[in-house]
C-alpha cells in the first residue's frame, strides 16, 4: 500500500493548521480545549510535559483502543467547537483575517505556506513495490529455494510444479493490493469545483471584490460566498445565512437535510455534525444563500482527519499470520532435519554428494508443497460460487474470512428496508384518523404539475389501492407555488363547483392546498381544522404543544410525518393577491391534519437475519439515523431493541464504559463516521470478534476500512465500492448466508489440507530418519522420495472439491497455530507407528539370512508410504468413523483411488525397474489391509479422546 503524506497537522513544534505560526491565539485555544481532558499531564511540570509530548511523536498514529478518538481528531474537534462558541468578531482574529477578506498577497503567501486544497496527498506505490510485497513471503522463499534444490538433484517436474505455484500466489496478492492501494484517491471528487471568494485589492484603499479561484487555492482565512449545489471548499465558520439548508451525507450517510444559520452560540455539549453555524468540508448547499469564513483547509479539516487514514485499520489476517508463523517453523524443522539426516547419511556411507541429494528430497517431502494451490482454488472456487449469487469478490481473502465473521454490522437504509416510503395514515391535529386530510392531500399530490416525489407517489397508491373515490375530475387547477429546499412545500389552488366542506351557498369554491415539511406547514396557519365538528378556531400555543406530542409519538414509532393545510379563497379576493408574493398568499391557513409515512422492511430481511443467527452471526445496526426510527425498523425485522445507545451517548462514556456499550449494544444510531470505525475496532480489539460491515456510502468508507469483511453495493459511493471485499448487485442479505456457508467450506477445506499435509509430511521425515537409522540404508532414493511426494501432492488438488459436515458450517469458525503443535503430538505418532509396524513386518517376514533386500524393501515402503499419505485424509476430514459414518465428495474418493492405484501399479511397470523398484507378493497388500484397518480403529480412538480434551477436532 501507498503512503499518505500529511501537511503538518497542529503539530506541537510546527505551525499550526489555518495559522501563521506566531499567531499564539489558535495554539491557546487548542490546547486550552484540551487541557480538560489531560489535566493530569498538566501537573507534571514543565519538563515531563516536554518529554510526554517529544515521546508521542513516535508513537503510531493507530487508534490502540476504540473508544478514543486519536490526538489529530481531538485538535479539530476543539478548535471547531472553539469557533462555534466564539462571536463573529472573535473568529477573525483566531484565523487572522478582516471581514474584507484576505488580500490576494496574503492569499498567495498562505496558499505557499499551507500548500494546496485538498483533503490529503496520496502517492501510488511503485509497481516494483507491490510485487517485493507480494513476493516476500516466507512461504515463497521456501518453495523457491525447495525448486533450486530440486533441479539440483534432476527432480525437473517437482521443481518446475514448485515455481508455477509461486507465480499464482504472487500474481494474485500483486493484484489485489495494486487495487486496494486507489480507493483512498476517490476522495479527491469532493475538491473539483470553483469557488466565489471575496478577497481585497489596494494599497491605499482596499476594494472588497468577489473572485472566482479554484477550491486548491482557497486558504484558511477566505471568504466565501455559496448559493445552491456548491460544495463547502473546507471547514467554514458561517458569517451570514438567508434560508440555509444543506446536506451532509457525504458524512451521515443520510438523505434527510439540515438547516443551518450564524445566529447562534453553540457550546460543548452539541454533536459536532449538529453544530448550526459550522459547514464542513465535502457537503453541500441544497437551498439559500450565505457567506462563511475558512477556518480549516486540506488535510487538516474534519473529512481529511476522518479519511486520512484509509488503508490502515485494516486488521491483520489471522489466518495468513498462522501460515506465515507454520512457514517460520517449517523453515526451522526443515534446517534442523535436513541437517540431521544429511550427517547421519554421510556417516553411514561417507558420500557426501548423494547425501546431500538425499537431504534435499526430504526438505520436498517435508514441505505442504500444494498449500499455495490449495488456498488459492478453495478462494476461487468460493468466488466463483459467491458470484453465481450475483455478488463480485474483489477480495479472494474474504470468502474465508466469512467463514470466520461472527458479527455483522449493517446500516438501516435499503439493507433492511426497502429505501422507498409507503403511506401509513391520515390523521387530524388530535391523532384521529379522518379522510378530509387524505383527500386534501391526495389533490395536492394529483395536481401538482412539478417533479413528484416519492411521498406524492405514496399518498397517490394508498388512495388508488385503498379504494377511496375522490373524483379529481371535479376540481380543476387555478395555480401552483411549486416546492423548493428553501420554503419546503408545495402549494396548489384548485377550484370546484361543489362545496367539499357540504355547503353550496355560491357558485364556484376554490382552496389553496399545503402539503410540505410539519414545521413549515405550521409557520404559515393561523387556524386549526376541527374536521368531526366542520368548524375552525384560532391556532393556539396549546393546539401547537398537542401536534408536536401527536408528531413525536409517530416519530418514535418510526414514522415520517408532513402536514397537511388549506385555505377558502373567494374568488375576488384572490385574483387581486399577486400570486408571486408566496408569504402573503400561503398565510392565514387553517391547519388540517397529518400524513404519516413508513419506510418498511425487505420481506427478505427478517428471513435473511434469522438465517445469519442461526449460523451463529449476530447483527447490530449502525446507522445515522435517528434512535426511534432505526428500533422501529430493528423490531420489525426482528432484532432485539432491549440495549440501544446513540453517538452522543458514546461520546460522554470512558473507555471502558464505551467498550461494555458496544458490546451490549445491537442498535446504535446517530453515528458519525469515525463513531462508527470506533465500533467496529472496539468489537475487534476488546471483544475479539470477526467483523463484517455492510455499508454503501462515502460516511461508511472507515469502518469498511477497518472490518474484516468489507462489503458494499454496486449503487454505492465510489470510495465504498473500492474498499469493499466483497459487492453485492442486489441489497439482499440473503447473499450474505450463502457467503458465510462457502467461507466456512472454503475454511474447513484449508485447514483439513493443513493439518494433513502437516501431520503426514512430519510422520513420514520421522519414519524415514527411525529407518535410516536402524537398517543403516536409505529407505528411499531421492528419487523414489520425490516421486512419492509428487502423487501424494497431485493427490490433494482435490481437496478444494470436498464438503463439510453440517455441524461444522453452523457456526464461526477460526484458526490460531496455537492449537497445531498439540494436534501433531496427539495424531504424528500413529502415523509413524504404522510406518514402524511395515518395516518390523518387511524385516521380520521378507528377510533371508537376517539380509533383507534394498530393493524389495524400498518398494514395499514406497507404496506403504503414499497410501498412509493419501488415506489418512479421510481420517482427519471428519470427526465421524471414515467410509461408514461419513464419506468424502466424489472428486476427493475419485482422487485417493486413483493416485493409489497409480502407486501400486508403478513397481510393476518399466517405470518401476527404471526406478529401482520389484514385484511385491499378494501377502504383503493382505499385510497393508490389515495394517490401514488397524490404523483406523486406533486413529479413531485417539480422535475420539482429543475432542474429549479439546472440545474441537478441525
């Protein structure tokens, strides 16, 4: 992975961010900011507090716990939260600027000074970089070593299969990390857009002039101005606001807007994201107009803090750190064995060349020399599986990685939900369902001529299905004040010969009709509709206080809410009102009712959660949702809601505090992103579980970074899709319960090929050093040695093909080196009993004159050696009796029956006489018969007796 190379961020000892560094006013307030929370630092006096901070600066920037915030988030949290407290005059000088602006002079030197806009510099690694990576695995150097000797010792094909099976491993990391290493790049679409600035000219007299400059080289300390659909260039500090509405999902992940305005003083207790009179870098201006004072630019804004770090959280892969310590120790055994054996064949025979071919061919035999292989086409065949669900692996690693994931954290919207509103009912200002709102709001939504939004295409569909007549073709349309982000409703005046309300006392009747945002529908009523008694009074602060009570009821029961207005006009009356003047025509309304709105869940979803429990995944919502509407959704599909908390409740608990919250915790709502990578950390490093994280947007992009599993949607945010390991074309959980079944297959596989190849390469070195020994010749050449080891590892190609028992795929399954020593100690040995039963039976059987033959007895190893290797196998897949409880895939039995019907055959072939090796008696396969069922029984027993120890057999 690359590098991200950081300005210098409110270093100690440096400048600091958006300040010359003799301003001591930015320095003072962060560090006073500070000082609440590292008091204790304080009291140790000058000198320690020196060698304290010198000291942090080389300790990793890694959050080491997860619920802290690193020392780079908590400057900018502090000098945010200082400027939203301080008075608009108080601003300028903190940033050291006039309310002219900055001069172009100064400008530039700032722009010099900070360097460019953009929220981080990103350097692509070398191409050569990658590939010393990926190639620089012990695994590797031991097979490439492995192929060097074995062309040494005219073992061609075994060498040339050893380098093949490098290149696959080292193409395919290659691949996956040249990437991975891009996806913090997309970052850079958030900063491509001019910017108005207001800056000032002259020596004499400054002239305040309005310039266009491009969002690189705005500095801390501009003013800018923005208007509709422009992006925030850094962290703003609002000067003026008319109307300001702006959405922040670029840090949410939520759709719904927030409004924002300078006049108001926030203080500490305030979610950062909530703050009124701060706009950050990377959102947007939806509606209104305004001006802001840069505070913070480029990488030292709150986006950059967040996503600085991309392609560092990512957890170590447990499962590669155990095959990189096997490599380790395989490495040790094989200099140590190969020593041995070396010298105790050279003292035998004092041929130090073919002792030196004879060490050789056992390093081949003790190396797992089809683990590259092996692991590489269990992933693939995975992915392949995982795709015919309609999903893309980008990350081979992933599927095992499923196999293991016991927690998965998923958001609200369109993962459990249908991302689409529904309409629920039609209610008066005192709860009570009544059909005049339906059918005031119906019309609006039916005449309205602009865009139509999805709630008018609810209300349209519950009218439709619910059977209800309304007879549009009565009314016909006089005007419309179509909806903006700024006014928040729609309003239309439709005219009817029939008197609704059951009076006809005049010839024609015309309404003006509201619908639009609660609040704003209130703003413009002056009455309130009693729709049982056709009557309307005054619209009281007591009628106000009951809707509220009646919206906040809805609301906790996860339900959106909008309001519904009218107003009688006489027709003389209103063709004298000038429709353009919108605050005098949408005034004096009589409040009618309320529609409530319901985003339900995915008929899959409750399916697919119960299914993922069932394997033993437990599910928690992260959402930046609100609280009530997040439990509503979490209840409907069937995830417990007794333990809930929200990001300002995460914010105000200690670290252990935080840990046992998110531990308990299966609905946390109103997350901000780095919320949520703290979450998910916490749930790695403190609870030591397996983290999947099913996110789409840019807000999700840390804790995709950080889960184990990252997985995204084809729809989402570019930055998501890239960090993802895993992209599912359809938002059905559903995929995810096939991917956690084919992990676990895919796991279990790995792992049976690992403790064989382990098991069976061990016995066999230690078989051939016991046999050295005592018959004082080889057991094999190193050529029949190789050979052997060639079919036993063609052998396994098939072990991808296998299956698992039912009970094993249950539930997560994980792997640590730790338990393989005992595993060795507990099944090595019968391997090499049966070795030393064959040679006591060849000895005491076959010998004549107490001479026993080279040749014969080679041969009767040979084919004893790669049957015990082929067939043991079936001994370690499976916790049940072999061949009679459990049988193995077809392409595994189709397997061990060919390589061993090969072994056999090959004695009594040409290739057996050119080998060295002779005819064996029909005596000696009874002999075999009797031998592999005895080792069997016994496997068996002792199988039975360590999963009575350790409670686990793969």
């Amino acid at each position: 992975m690359g590098s991200f190379k950081f300005f210098r961020f409110f270093s100690f000892r440096t400048q600091l961010d958006s300040l010359p560094s003799s301003n001591p006013v930015h320095e003072n307030l962060v560090n006073n900011a500070n000082s609440n929370n590292t008091n204790q630092h304080q009291q140790d006096g000058l000198f320690s507090n020196y060698i304290f901070r010198f000291l942090r600066r080389f300790q990793s920037r890694e959050k080491i716990d997860g619920g802290s915030r690193t020392e780079e988030e908590e400057k900018v949290y502090s000098w945010l939260y200082a400027l939203a407290r301080s008075e608009k005059y108080l601003v300028f000088e903190y940033v050291r600027s006039t309310e002219r602006g900055l001069s172009f002079t100064e400008a530039e030197r700032r722009l010099k000074e900070n360097g460019p806009n953009i929220p981080l510099e990103y350097t692509f690694p070398s191409w050569w970089h990658l590939l010393w990576n990926a190639f620089f695995h012990p695994f590797n150097i031991i097979l490439i070593v492995l192929s060097a000797l074995s062309y040494i010792a005219s073992d061609n094909p075994n060498g040339c299969i050893m380098l093949i099976l490098v290149f696959i491993s080292v193409s395919l990391r290659f691949y996956q990390e040249y990437g991975s290493s891009k996806a913090a790049m997309q970052l850079s679409e958030f900063v491509r857009s001019p910017v108005k600035v207001q800056r000032c000219a002259g020596r004499v007299v400054q002239t305040e002039l309005i310039v266009q400059v491009d969002q690189r080289d705005v500095v801390p300390g501009d003013i800018v101005i923005f208007e509709p659909g422009d992006l925030f260039p850094g962290d703003v500090r609002l000067l003026t606001s008319k109307h300001l509405v702006v959405s922040q999902s670029s840090l949410t992940g939520e759709s719904w807007t927030t409004e924002k305005t300078t006049d108001v003083r926030e203080d500490r207790s305030t979610p950062l994201l909530e703050l009124k009179n701060i706009c950050f870098m990377g959102t947007n201006v939806v509606s209104g107009t305004g001006t802001g004072l840069v505070v913070s630019t480029g990488s030292k804004t709150y986006i950059s803090t967040m996503f600085s770090t991309i392609g560092k959280h990512k957890p170590p892969d447990s499962f590669e750190k155990s095959i990189r310590q096997i490599s380790y120790v395989l490495v040790g055994v094989m200099l140590l064995v190969v020593t041995i054996m070396i010298l105790v064949e050279y003292f035998t025979f004092y041929d130090l060349s073919e002792s030196a071919l004879f060490g050789i061919s056992v390093a081949c035999a003790l190396t797992p020399q089809m683990l590259p292989l092996i692991i590489n086409t269990s992933l693939a065949k995975g992915a392949l599986a995982m795709a015919k669900e309609r999903c893309i692996v980008k990350s081979s690693s992933a599927i095992r990685d499923m196999g293991s994931m016991d927690i998965l954290c998923i958001d609200k919207t369109g993962t459990l939900t249908m991302n689409r509103a529904i309409m629920v009912n039609h209610l008066d200002s005192w709860g009570s369902p009544r059909e005049k709102v339906l059918r005031f709001a119906f019309l609006n939504s039916y005449f309205k001529s602009d865009q139509k939004y999805p709630l008018d295409d609810a209300i349209l569909a519950f009218v439709y299905t619910n059977g209800y007549r309304f007879q549009p073709s009565k009314w016909r349309k006089i005007d419309e004040i179509p909806f903006d982000f700024m006014r928040r409703k729609v309003s239309v005046i439709l005219e009817t010969e029939s008197n609704p309300e059951g009076i006809n006392n005049q010839r024609f009747y015309r309404y003006m009709i509201t619908k639009g945002a609660l609040e704003e529908v209130m703003k413009v009523c002056s009455y309130v509709e009693h729709v049982d008694k056709g009557e309307k009074t005054a619209f009281s602060a007591e009628d106000q206080h009951r809707i509220l009570n009646v919206v906040e009821e809805l609301s906790d029961e996860g339900l959106r809410v909008i309001g519904v207005a009218i107003k009688n006009l006489q027709q003389a009356k209103i063709s004298e009102e000038n429709m353009e003047n919108e605050d005098s025509v949408e005034s004096d309304m009589a409040f009618l009712g309320l529609i409530t709105f319901f985003d339900p869940p995915k008929d899959s979803a409750k399916q697919a959660l119960w299914r993922l429990a069932e394997k033993g995944v437990k599910a928690k919502v992260l959402t930046g949702d609100s609280l009530s509407l997040a439990i509503k959704i979490c209840q409907e599909v069937g995830i417990r809601t007794t333990h809930v908390t929200t990001g300002p409740e995460l914010e105000l608990l200690n670290q252990d505090a935080f840990h046992q919250t998110v531990k308990k915790a299966t609905v946390l709502a109103r997350l901000t992103p780095s919320q949520k990578l703290r979450v998910v950390q916490s749930l790695q490093r403190v609870g030591n579980h397996v983290v999947g994280f099913l996110g789409d947007g840019i807000n999700d992009s840390l804790a995709l970074d950080a889960a184990n599993v990252a997985i995204s949607v084809d729809s989402a945010a570019s930055v998501a899709k890239d960090l993802a390991d895993i992209i599912l074309l359809e938002k059905d959980l559903n995929v995810l319960v096939a991917g956690v079944e084919k992990g676990r297959l895919t796991f279990g596989n790995t792992i049976k090929y690992i403790k064989l190849s382990v098991i069976a390469n061990l016995g066999s070195v230690v078989s051939l050093f016991i046999t050295t020994i005592v018959l004082r010749f080889e057991p094999l050449t190193p050529k029949q040695l190789l050979v052997q080891n060639f079919l036993y590892s063609v052998g396994q190609i098939a072990i991808p093909w296998d299956k698992m028992e039912e009970d094993y795929v249950k539930i997560p399954q994980r792997w640590s080196v730790k338990g393989l020593p005992m595993f060795i100690l507990w099944n090595g040995p019968v391997c090499t009993l049966c070795d030393v039963a064959t040679i006591l039976f060849v000895w005491f059987y076959y010998s004549s004159n107490s001479r026993l033959s080279e040749t014969f007895f080679r041969s009767a190893y040979f084919i004893e050696g790669l049957l015990m290797q082929t067939l043991i196998y079936h001994l370690i897949r499976t916790e049940k009796i072999p061949f009679i409880m459990e049988i193995a895939s077809w392409p595994v039995i189709g397997s061990t029956i060919l390589i061993s019907a090969v072994g056999i055959a090959i004695p009594f072939t040409i290739i057996g006489d050119v080998m060295g090796f002779t005819d064996l008696p029909l005596s000696y396969f009874g002999f075999l018969v009797v031998l592999f069922i005895g080792y069997f029984t016994v496997g068996q027993i002792v199988k039975r007796l360590y999963i009575m120890v350790y409670k686990k057999w793969l």
